[in-house]
C-alpha cells in the first residue's frame, strides 16, 4: 500500500490518497499515519480516495477493529471517502452505518470531486 497525504491548511482538509493492495492492518495504519503528523489539527476534514486501492483483503473484522478505534479527527468533522468498487462502497457503507452513533460517520462518494466539494462547503 502507497498513501500519499496532502494537506490544504486554507481550506483545513486532510487527503489520503491510498493505492496498491490493502489490508486490515494497513487500513487501521492510517488513522495511526494521521495521529502521528504533527501538521493536522483534529478539527481539519478528512478525505480518504481509495480509487487506486485494492481492498480484497480488508475483512469485516478489520472494519469492526476500526469502527472500535479511537478517533482521530474531532468527531463533528466530515469525512468523505472515494471508492470505484461496489466492494469498496460495501464496506465503506458498513463503517458508515457502524459509526452512525458514535459520531464521525464518513459519507462515502464515488466522484471525487463530489467528495472534496462536500468536506471542504458541506454541500
């Protein structure tokens, strides 16, 4: 897995663009890649692209294992998360649902440019 993280300070979002194969403890890696920068604060938004992942080896457990993990971003962030693959929305969507009432649920988007208008103007 490659992660390239871009920060936009002005507009106070984070970007994670994920490519290559991907597995549960790589997934649970990026909350730990944000917790360790000291140039985020946790009130920025979040926007994970996943485009060029490939998720096959991300399992339901991994996603329960990061809907139990601590949160890194403040919990009234927003969140947006870029799939191309029916399985990627699938288990996006799961994430989703799991963390509705723990507040910091993301949206999860197919077009990019969706995502990055909705985490940076809410709409």
């Amino acid at each position: 897995m490659h992660v390239e993280r871009r920060i936009d300070s002005a507009a106070r979002v984070v970007i994670l663009a994920v490519s290559g194969d991907v597995d549960d403890g790589e997934l649970l890696g990026l909350a730990d890649q944000l917790e360790d920068a000291p140039d985020v604060d946790t009130d920025f938004s979040l926007l994970i692209d996943l485009r060029e992942a490939r998720g096959q080896k991300v399992t339901t457990g991994g996603v329960y294992r990061l809907v139990e993990r601590t949160l890194v971003m403040s919990a009234t962030s927003r969140r947006a998360v870029v799939v191309r693959s029916d399985l990627g929305f699938g288990m996006t969507r799961m994430y989703e649902m799991l963390r509705t009432n723990r507040g910091g649920a993301p949206r999860v988007f197919r077009d990019y440019d969706e995502a990055l208008r909705w985490v940076t103007t809410g709409s």
